[in-house]
C-alpha cells in the first residue's frame, strides 16, 4: 500500500515570520476580566496621567509644556520670544501626543487667547479668542511666545529639589511631577477636563482673594471663606447673578452652579444695545445663532437686526431695535431665552496623590498649604546641606591659615600628584574633601587676603544654619515664609476684579416681570391637529370656521393670551406651549397645524389639548379599554420650562380622551357596542405618576371598545333618565356588560 502522505505545512507567509504556539486557538474569558485587565488601566492612565489636575493647578500636558519653555530659558527677560513650532517641538520630548494637541494646549494659556485671569504666556500673533468660535488661531510657525513674569512663581526653587522629579516616556531627561507655585493656581485660572466616569470643572477666583483666604486659613482653620473670596472671578467679565447659599455650598462642597450674565450699555440715540461682556460658557456665534432663531419663530418680535461688531478694541455684539422697543425688558427676556446668561457648573474634582478627590475650597487650601509647606521644607534642607558643606571646606582653610608656608611644602615635597591630597590630610588633620578643596586652590589665591575674605563667610554660614535649623523644627516659621511669598505675589500681580455682581433680590424682582399681553382669546382645534387662536372681537365679524374637506372642531374653548397649552400626541408625549406663541388670526384661515409648529416626531399627531394658568385640578384620560386614569396637573409643571414630556401618559393602551377637571364631576362614556356608563370622576382616586394605567371604569363587551368620553352638565343629566336600562343588578353586584348602575342603552 502507499504511504500515507502527511498535511503540508503551512508555510510562512514572511521571511521573517515565526510560528506561534497556540496562535489562531479561540480563548474564553470572562468579560469583566477582559474589562478589568484591558479598559481599566486606560481609565485610571486618563484620571491620572491626563484629565484631571493636580494640587498644583496643571495638568500633565500644561506642566510639560511650561516645564520645556522654561528650560528653554524663556522666562528670561532679556530672552526673545520664539516660534511656537519651536516650543512644540521641544515639548514633545515629554508630551508624545502629536503636535496639534499641543499647540492646542498652548494657545489656551496665552494672553492672547484671554482664556485664563493670569495667562501663562505672553504672545504676539493671532491665537484666537475663547469668546468665539469662529475666530481661529494661526498655525505655530507664524505665532510667538515666551513665558510670562508670574512664571517665575511657578517655577521658584525648582532646582533645589522642592518636587520630585520621574524619567519621561523614553527615559532621556527627567521632568518635575508637580511645579512648586508660591500661590494656588488651582483656584487662580479655570481648569476643565473630562476622565473615564469622572470630570472636572474649576472656576477661576480673584488672585488677591485667594491669596488673602489662604493666608487667614493658615492662621483660623474656621475663618469664613465667604468674607474674603467673594466669588468666582472669570477673564470675560460680566456679572455674577450673587446667590450666598449656592457660594457657602460650592465653598464647603466643591459642587454647585454659578449663574453669569452679559454685560450691555444702550445707546438711545441709535436704538441699539450694545453687549460688551458675555458669560464665561458661551461664544458669541452662539449667542447670535439663539436670538436669530427666537426671531425666526416670532418668538422675539423687537430686535430688526443683530450683528457682530468685535474688533481690535474687543468684544461687541450690536442689537438694533425696533421703535418703541424697552430695553431693559427685552434684555430680561434674552436672558431667560438665550446664552446672554448661562450657569457655569463647579465640580472641583483634583488629584491629591494620585487620587481623585472632589473638594471644597476650604479643603483644596488645605491640601495646597500642606503641598506648599512640604516644598519650603524640601528648599530649605536643600539650602542647609549646601550651607553645611560650604563651611566644612571654610573649616579646612581656617587652619591653612594658621600655616599656609607648611600646604604649600606639602604640595612641593610631594612626589605622585595623588599623594597630595593624602599628605594634606596627614598634615593638617582634615578630611579627603577638605583636602580636595585646598589643592584645587588657584597659586594666585593663596595669600592672607583671600583666605581671610572667606574665612570671615563662617560667622554668616554658622548663623545662617542655625536659623535653617529652627525653621526645620517649628511649623509656624515655614508658614511664615509661605505667608510672606503670598503678600509678595498679591504685590506683584494683583488685578481689580473683572466679574462684579447682581444680587439675587433685585434679580429675583426683575424675573418676575412678564410683560406678554394679556387679553382674551378663543381657542379652537381641529380633529385633523389644526389650531386657531382668535380674539372675541375677530370671532364675532368672523363667518363660518375654515376647515379642511371631513375635518370638524374637536375642542373649543374660552382662554387668555397668557394660558399655557399642553398638547397630548398620540404617542405618549405632551409638548407644552403658551397661546401667546401662536399669531391672533381668523376663522377664514386654517391656523397652524399643531405637529409642525411643535415639531412633533414623525407619524406623531395629536390626541388632546388641555389648557391651564396655575396647573391646579386633573386630566382624567381614557383608554380604549375602558381604564381611566387621573393625574394632577401639578405632574405637568417643571421648572425648567421643558417644551416636551416623555411618558405623559400610559400607552399600554390607546388614549381616547384626555378631559381637564377643575373639581370633580359627571362624565358620560360610549362604547362600541352602543352602551353609555355616566360616573363622577370623584370615583376614582389620584395617581401621582403621569403614566399610570388607571382602573377599570367600565366593562366591556367582548371585541367593544371605548369610543367617547365628555363631561355631562348637572341639568343634562335628567335627560339620561329615559334612556337607563330597566335591568338593574343586585346591589353589590357588577352589570354583566357594563358594570355600573347607572347604565344607558342609546
């Protein structure tokens, strides 16, 4: 027989290519070890490593950055500035992430940009503004920058081992693992950063403010912050809306939300307003985009034109208004409708030791003093030991003085060039160090004047180490000192603030003005989802209503100008609105068609409108299947003003219809079958969840369905009278098909 011929192997498809054991086998992990083992150390590299800043108010890729600039001696005042390309080349000898992201990086700390209070960065070229976000900085090679002079704190005895320093991502130079800032930049410029499952959202405050709290924290851990920080303090000016309560819980929990506002003048004599600080969060563009769009809907009718005006001299957004037009009051409406006042949200999440920590402000003072004191400690030790090992070679020529003739017979006399730090040993008595010290001295220094000169350094060296000493063992010195460098930065870099304040009274009475008219309407809706708003003078000239071929008036009803709408959709949802968002028009004309107006998703139409004013009383709303279900009107009203509600109401079964109760009363029900149920709505008790299914309130027979419901007036009830049925079920017991007592054939 033939041998049997063996399988081929496969061969490599490279010259270089091995085979792998195992390679191509398909392993069964568990999906939390692969999360854990894969996912988790990208999170924690993100939070660490990226993110989030640390105590000293930089990220990694901001202390890199500076950290290469200043060892590229552009902190120097005589130094030029350079090429940006050239910064951004040398930063990534520590920051591998591309070269894009690092101009990025820069371009945010530059005075140009004016995103920080006390840039880092002094620039020449266009770097963009943080107000726009159309305005874009140029490429790095036509841009220039060099550090600015409040750097010098950052980077202060940074050579005298303050911070600890780690290899880069090659291990080709070291580079610092914080930056030991005399003041605390974490509270000082805003820092924004978004980790895996965390984030971080720190507002800027006043230098000078911060600087005075740190200083009255050190000496009464109880002081009150609110004294002397004021409030946040942001590069754009504006107001601040002043709330106490929200400030003393942002203090004390690092969480919270601080409301801003534009700043504007009017100018009368050509009716326009003129906008010259915006809130911190906001562009201009976005701004113009949100009023033009109010305009667009009818929703803003006093503004003709708008347009931006900013320039060299700064930032300027121009509203013309029309004739007759109250500026102050169309200012209160833009700023419940627009960005011209927005919320800036604080989350003061900061890395302390590796770990993410969100803090108060009295607790990040805290933890930077602690920082600070650990950085003047590690100076002055540094200092000391420099100190100690410059008296101790003093010491060796204290007694060369006593005889210089015998060093230098030494030195002559020695044969072997390395005999002669032995021999000086020997001969005076003095340590290889010492010795090392005395023979490097230069022929034209040894004389009684030179050594006398230095000799006289060892009463100033001995003084100067015992205060070291003390320092090194009371704690109250070493705050001292860092108290001492704070008032010396307040000097140096101060600025008046730029974000002043509106306080809640007068703003909480300026909200309250609604100036909408308000008069008398009639509303009338159509079966198709057509709408009308008419006023009683229009109806009465009016003829008959204009309708489309088989549509009809499904609800109709006497409201005002400032009622506000809730319109029921088939799908579940409830869209709110006000009637004085739709135009006054005619019964001769269609109206507005409800879905369109109100952006209803697609293949969604409406169901039912209920009007309200203070969203006292109930909707009852009935389902095909004989449940009715009633909700307070409360459930309704949101504080946020949200235009659309999800789950508005049960869709476990189709809605027939949804009727507004002021106060309980009767309601007449028709089915399918031909059967009527009249019950009072005081029957059934309240749900508080909108989307409750409600209870049965009226059997049906087999494959019939609810077709109708609507409320029966006290003197019409008599009329039903003839119309009930003459079998009537025992007491306590159900009708068979309709399960009421009060049950009509029609």
């Amino acid at each position: 027989m033939p041998k049997k011929r063996e399988p081929e192997k496969k061969k490599p498809a490279f010259k270089h290519e091995a085979y792998i054991e195992g390679s191509g086998s398909v392993v069964s992990e568990q999906i939390t070890d692969v999360l854990k083992n894969n996912y988790m150390p990208y999170a924690m590299s993100v939070i660490i490593s990226r993110a989030l800043p640390e105590i000293d108010g930089f990220k990694p890729s901001h202390r890199k950055l500076l950290y290469m600039m200043y060892k590229r001696g552009l902190l120097s005042p005589e130094r030029e500035r350079s090429k940006s390309a050239n910064v951004v080349g040398e930063t990534m000898k520590l920051n591998p992430h591309g070269d894009q992201a690092i101009y990025e990086t820069l371009v945010r700390m530059t005075r140009g940009n004016e995103a920080l209070l006390h840039p880092y960065i002094d620039s020449k070229g266009n770097f963009g503004k943080q107000y726009s976000s159309k305005m874009h900085f140029a490429a790095p090679r036509y841009t220039e920058v060099k550090l600015e002079k409040i750097c010098a704190e950052l980077f202060r005895d940074i050579d005298k081992e303050t911070v600890d320093f780690v290899p880069n991502y090659d291990n080709t130079m070291q580079e610092p693992t914080l930056l030991p800032a005399t003041f605390p930049t974490v509270l000082v410029n805003s820092n924004t950063g978004i980790a895996v499952s965390m984030a971080s959202n720190v507002c800027p405050f006043n230098l000078e403010e911060v600087c005075e709290t740190t200083i009255a924290l050190m000496k009464d851990p109880n002081h009150d912050i609110l004294s002397t920080l004021k409030g946040p303090d942001f590069p754009g000016g504006g107001f601040m809306l002043y709330d106490e309560a929200e400030l003393n819980k942002i203090y004390e929990t690092g969480r919270g939300s601080i409301r801003l506002r534009c700043k504007y003048n009017y100018d009368s004599a050509a009716r326009c307003i003129e906008v010259t600080e915006i809130p911190y969060t906001t562009t201009i563009e976005a701004i113009i985009d949100k009023i033009v769009e109010l305009v667009k809907a009818g929703k803003i009718r006093e503004i003709s034109y708008i347009r931006d005006e900013t320039d060299i001299d700064g930032l300027k957004i121009a509203i013309d208004l029309k004739k007759g037009t109250d500026p102050d009051k169309l200012m209160q409406k833009l700023f419940k409708l627009t960005p011209l006042q927005d919320s800036y949200p604080c989350n003061f999440n900061i890395l302390i030791a590796g770990t993410p920590k969100v803090m108060g402000v009295r607790e990040i003072l805290t933890e930077w003093t602690a920082f600070r004191e650990e950085c003047v400690q590690r100076r002055t030790y540094f200092d000391l030991q420099k100190k100690k090992e410059k008296l101790h070679l003093l010491e060796a020529l204290s007694r060369i003085l006593l005889d210089i003739d015998k060093a230098i017979k030494i030195i002559r006399e020695t044969e072997n060039e390395a005999d002669v730090v032995p021999n000086l040993m020997i001969g005076f008595g003095i340590d290889e160090i010492q010795a090392e010290y005395v023979a490097e001295i230069k022929l034209r220094n040894i004389n009684k004047q030179y050594i006398l000169r230095r000799i006289e350094e060892v009463d100033q060296l001995k003084k100067d180490i015992e205060e070291m000493e003390d320092i090194l063992r009371d704690k109250k010195k070493i705050r001292k000192i860092i108290v001492n460098e704070l008032r010396e930065v307040v000097k140096n870099y101060a600025q008046p603030r730029k974000t002043l304040f509106y306080y809640q009274s007068d703003v909480d009475d300026e909200e309250e003005v609604d100036d909408t008219p308000d008069y008398p309407v009639n509303i009338f809706v159509s079966d198709s989802g057509y709408f009308k708003k008419i006023t009683p003078q229009s109806l009465r000239m009016s003829g008959e209503q204009k309708l489309k071929e088989g549509d009809y008036i499904s609800q109709s009803f006497e409201a005002t100008n400032r009622t506000e709408l809730i319109f029921f959709s088939d799908k579940a949802q409830a869209y709110k609105s006000k009637a004085s968002a739709f135009d006054d028009t005619k019964a001769s004309v269609m109206g507005d068609y409800i879905p369109a107006k109100l952006s209803f998703d697609d293949g969604e139409n409406l169901k039912a409108l209920v009007p309200t004013t203070d969203y006292t009383g109930y909707i009852v709303f009935f389902f095909e299947n004989g449940k009715a279900a009633k909700v307070p009107m409360k459930s309704y009203e949101t504080k946020t003003n949200r235009k659309k509600l999800a789950n508005a109401y049960s869709d476990k079964s189709p809605l027939v219809a949804a009727v507004f109760v002021a106060e309980d009363c009767d309601i007449l029900l028709r089915s399918s079958s031909g059967h009527a149920l009249v019950f009072n709505t005081g029957m059934i008790l309240p749900k508080t969840t909108r989307d409750s299914q409600g209870v049965q309130v009226i059997n049906l027979r087999k494959n019939a369905l609810l077709a109708s419901a609507e409320i029966i007036a006290p003197e019409a009830l008599g009329e039903l009278e003839k119309y009930r049925t003459k079998s009537v079920p025992a007491a306590g017991k159900p009708a068979k098909d309709l399960g009421d007592t009060n049950q009509l054939m029609l």
